[in-house]
C-alpha cells in the first residue's frame, strides 16, 4: 500500500461510527464493541544497518502535548529491548525517528507500560528485564520528567529484583501498574491461566509490593492490561490466549475484587480473528491480536479508558506465517484498531 492509501485507511478508522454492543455474560453495566476495522501496519521495522529490528512488539501509548508517544519491544540481533517514537497523527507513525532506550547492558528488556505517577510528577516505564544470577526477572523501572527526551531516562531498577525476598513464584511475564486512590497495584500472568496481583500503599510506591496472590484463573495466557471505566466504578481488563491470538475481556468492581467475564471465547472475543476486518482500502495482513493496548483517556497511573470510543494498539501478523518458527522470529507489526458493525 502506498502512503496515500495509508491515510485513507487511517482516516477513516478515526472517523468511523462507535456501534454497540456485546452483551455482557457478567452482570456489569459495561459495553463492548461487537466488532473492529483495523488499519494497515502503522508501525513496522525501521529500515536501518545498525541494530536492524525484525519486529515491533509490545506498543504502550499515551497522548500528551499535541504527540503520541509510543514505546516498544523491539527484536534485534541477539537481544531484546525497548524502542521509543512520537509523532502528531498516525499516518506519520512509521516515519518518525527511532530512539533505542539507553536504560540497561541486559540483552532482554522488553514489554513496556508508560504513564505518568502524579504524586511523584514525573513519568513511570515499567517492563521486564532479565538479570544474570537473578532467580526471577526483574520487574524493573526508569523514571523521567521529560517523556519525549529518550536520553532522560534513569537507568533500569527494580521493583522486585527476583532475590530471596522476592514472593512470585518463577515464570510470570508483562507486568502491569494499576493506582486507585489508596494503592498501586501490579498485575501480571503466567502461562498456566493465572493472573496474579500484587499491591503496595500509595506512598510506598515503587516499594512494597507483597502478598502474590491469584487474581483470577481462567483460559488465559499473557499480556494483561487492566483499566479504569471512565464514568463508572468498574474496572476493564484484556488479556491474551494462545494460538491464534485473541483478547478476552473481564470485568471488576475494584481493583482487589473478583474479575467476572464480559467476552471470553474465541467466538465472541474483546478483538480477534472472529470480529477484526480490513478498514476500507487496507489490505488484510493479520488474523492476530496480540499484546494490545487501550489508548487511554489521560496519561495518569489510574489508567482511564473512555469505552465510548475505543481504540485498540496492537500486533498482528498471519497465523500462517508463524509456523516453522520460534517465537522470537514472529514478524510482528504495529496496527489500530477501531470499532465498526460486525
């Protein structure tokens, strides 16, 4: 597709009416798009000799001073790690200057979450990162009062630094912060169906993290993002099942309650194979929807989402063209996804 073609799609994604809604299997007062359009790759490898990526993974965004700002997982020879962009609109996405983060020697940190603490007035990245001699991976972070300086960064700490002391237990993944008024929680998954929560007091934040408990155990698998439900007191998470991947959603009245399912199957999931299309003019390029995020409505760490109009970052690329290869070779791509009539 050529540029002109690209902003066609773009634009009529952004300006597609909001249909709704699934009905909801848990007794909550929240709708969902039955159906989405998604646009063509918005964000792929820059083309580059140095440090070349073959996939960009992971997006984590936020809308602040006339730019998205987007962070990244980008694979690159023998590593992994974090790639920064910001631009005005997103048909200009793919052009915009690519910055490698400078915030840690490991050759695996990837899976970043961005946004802004207020009580510290400054912007939080969270991801994981992996130590030699750590037990479990870090759940690590940088700090920086200037979001769009990529050399502002604080170089990696952790919030728990897999020692002794550590409560996880070995392989959970794609950590995720949360705040309500009293609490910073961390949500993250393993991959035998379990969502796990943590939490610390406001003001102990980014300490104190205790208590790994099961937040909820179901056919799931990774990526969970949780958020608040702009205009009413529920909270909205997602998380990834394996194979063709797809996103469930459920439902919570807080953020230590129980999650109740809203679109749990892959016949009728929050976004997947089964109610994505091809926006007008796109050429489809994806049956997978993998490691999504909700633009948000604001930048703070309680993470509102407005589901009045719901817009949907993700990866994707064709079932197809993952078999014969290892995880760490998918040719992911960056896409949006917006709703529309199933």
């Amino acid at each position: 597709m050529n540029r002109h073609g690209l902003e066609v799609g773009v634009a009529l994604l952004l300006l597609v009416a909001i249909p709704w809604a699934v009905p909801c299997l848990a007794e909550d007062p929240v709708s969902i798009p039955s159906g989405w359009q998604y646009s063509a790759p918005l964000i792929s490898p820059e083309d580059r000799n140095e440090q070349p990526s073959h996939a960009q993974k992971d997006p984590t965004v936020v809308f602040f001073e006339g730019k998205w700002h987007v962070f990244m997982t980008v694979k690159l020879p023998n590593r992994s790690a974090i790639e920064y962009c910001a631009f005005e609109s997103w048909d200009k996405a793919d052009q915009a200057e690519r910055f490698l983060l400078p915030i840690s020697d490991s050759d695996y940190f990837c899976a970043p979450q961005i946004f802004f603490f207020a009580p510290h007035d400054c912007w939080y990245l969270v991801y994981q990162m992996g130590v030699p001699g750590a037990n479990k991976m870090w759940v690590a972070y940088s700090t920086t009062r200037d979001i769009a300086d990529p050399e502002s960064w604080t170089q990696a700490r952790p919030m728990l630094d897999g020692g002794p002391d550590d409560p996880r237990t070995v392989g959970e993944l794609d950590y995720w912060i949360i705040c309500d008024q009293d609490r910073a929680y961390l949500f993250f998954t393993s991959l035998n169906g379990k969502m796990w929560r943590m939490w610390t007091a406001m003001d102990q934040f980014p300490a104190g993290f205790h208590d790994c408990q099961v937040a909820l155990e179901a056919e799931i698998f990774e990526a969970s993002h949780t958020y608040k439900i702009k205009g009413v007191e529920r909270y909205l998470t997602v998380v990834e099942q394996d194979g063709r991947r797809y996103f469930k959603a459920f439902v919570a009245d807080a953020l230590d309650g129980e999650w109740k399912p809203l679109a749990v199957t892959e016949q009728r999931p929050f976004a997947g194979s089964k109610n994505i299309r091809p926006a007008p003019g796109v050429q489809p390029w994806t049956d997978n929807v993998s490691h999504g995020e909700l633009v948000r409505d604001g930048v703070d760490q309680r993470l509102v989402v407005d589901l009045s109009q719901p817009r949907f970052v993700f990866q994707g690329m064709w079932d197809n063209d993952k078999r014969q290869k290892s995880y760490g070779r998918f040719d992911w791509r960056i896409g949006l996804l917006t709703p529309v009539s199933p």
